[in-house]
C-alpha cells in the first residue's frame, strides 16, 4: 500500500522511484539554540537582579513584595456621628441690683409728706389778705417803737441822728419785731393783725399746729426780718404763696376754721378752734 502511495501522508514529500538516501527530518525537535532564553529577557532578569541590588535584596528566591493592593471601597464608609446631648440650659434668673451712692431719702412714712396744703377745705389765705393783716401787724409794731422812744426822751434821753445812734435804732426796732412775732405767735397761735382779720395758722393738714412747729415759724419770721423782708416777698413767686416761715415750719394761714385732729371728732378737746368768717 506504500508503493501505491505517492507521497509520505506526514511530510508530504513525494516518494522516488529510485533508491536514493533522503535526509530524516525530526519533527517538533528545537534546535540548542531555540532552548535558550531571548536576549530581551536576559536583559529584564540582569537589570532586576540590580535593581534587587540596591534595593538590598540578594536572594535570588526573594521576590518582588507585592503591592498591597486589595478590595477597598470607592469611598470610605461613613461613620455616624453620635448625637451629643445638648446641655440643658436652665432658666437664667433676672437679678436687679442698685447701686446706690447716696442713701435715698424716704419722706413717704412722714405724717407730712408734702410741703403744700393737703386738703382743699382750708386753702391757703389769699395774699390781700395777709397783706391787710401785716400792716395791721405793723402799725401796732410802730405804735410801740414810738412809745418806747417817747419814754425813752421823757425819761431824759436825746434822740439824734448821729450814724451809730441810727444802727442802735435798727437793732432795738429789729429786736421790737422779734418779740412781738415770737409772742404773738407761740402763746396766742396767731398775731394781733391776723385775729383781727379771722386768719389763722394751721398745719399742711389743715389741722392746728404744735407748739414745735409754733417755734419753727418764730424763727422763719427772724430770718425773714433780718433779710430786709424779702421772706415775705418770697411769696409772690411761691407756687402755693407760702412765706419763708411758712416752708420752714410746714405751716401756712388761711382764713377757714381748721380741721379738727386725725382719728378725734370731740372738738372742745383743749385746743382752740376758729370759726369761717
């Protein structure tokens, strides 16, 4: 069945007619040459080996560490947050505190607490009318100056007009004024020109005044008269038409009858009353 055949079925080479020597062919055989590595690895081995040089890694079986390269998330889990407990603001207390440099001064637990008539049942007097009232005052105080110098010359003594006898009849005229207001108005409440035209004094309540307050009054009309009457002028310009002695001894005059005593309504208690005109 070979002879038949024209040619090999492996090689595909044509058989001869003659007996001629052929060359074998190995099949699938590699030269020496082709076992050997390609110079571009050789090439990749010797570099590596330096490069495992300097990196001081000498052992041929030491390889390359890997990368630590493995399964990481895109993105970094986010980790909630623990809600912090919002610290409980208490009620903050509103404190007011004064500072007070000068101690006030507290005229509200008075009986008195304002310096101007307290009721409308006993107004003050009007100023025509106290004017009547002190020339009447003054008229009698002149009265007795001239009586007393006329004495004073019958007794032998000579008036003159020298400058000292003229302070000497000021101080003796001013100390004639002084007791007859201080007289007049502590022992009888009232002077002779006032009763004569129904004035009276009363207290800011409208009640009688006490002998302290009697006092106080005294000395509003020295002050008054020692100042060249201007106590008395003060009164024009007052609000209420109260006199220096009126603000110093919270006192003033009117001519309604006064008011009787807080929490008393026996009117014949021992103090005097005074009828309206």
């Amino acid at each position: 069945m070979l002879d038949e055949g024209e040619g090999c079925s492996l090689c595909d080479s044509a058989f001869a007619e003659n007996e001629e020597t052929r060359e074998t062919v190995a099949v699938c055989a590699s030269s020496p040459t082709q076992s050997e590595e390609p110079e571009w690895r050789r090439e990749v081995s010797r570099r590596l080996e330096e490069y495992r040089a300097r990196r001081r890694r000498l052992r041929p079986d030491d390889s390359q560490s890997g990368l630590p390269f493995y399964d990481q998330p895109d993105f970094e889990e986010e980790i909630p947050e623990r809600a912090r407990p919002r610290p409980v603001q208490r009620e903050r207390q509103i404190e007011r505190v004064e500072i007070r440099i000068q101690s006030e001064l507290d005229f509200s637990s008075t009986q008195n607490d304002r310096a101007r008539p307290q009721t409308a049942l006993v107004p003050v007097a009007s100023l025509t009318e106290r004017r009547r009232a002190g020339a009447l005052d003054a008229l009698f105080l002149g009265l007795t100056i001239a009586g007393f110098l006329g004495l004073f010359r019958s007794l032998g003594g000579q008036i003159t007009l020298d400058k000292t006898d003229a302070i000497v009849y000021l101080v003796v005229s001013y100390l004639f004024y002084a007791q007859y207001f201080f007289l007049f108005t502590v022992f009888a409440g009232a002077t002779p020109g006032m009763q004569l035209c129904c004035l009276t004094i009363v207290r800011l309540d409208g009640s009688l005044p006490d002998t302290p307050q009697l006092l106080w009054r005294s000395f509003g009309y020295l002050l008054s008269g020692a100042t060249l009457m201007l106590g008395y002028v003060w009164a024009m310009w007052d609000e209420d038409k109260f006199t220096w002695q009126d603000r110093i001894s919270q006192t003033y005059v009117t001519a309604a009858s006064p008011m009787p005593e807080t929490g008393s309504l026996d009117v014949g208690s021992g103090q005097q009353t005074f009828a309206h005109r």
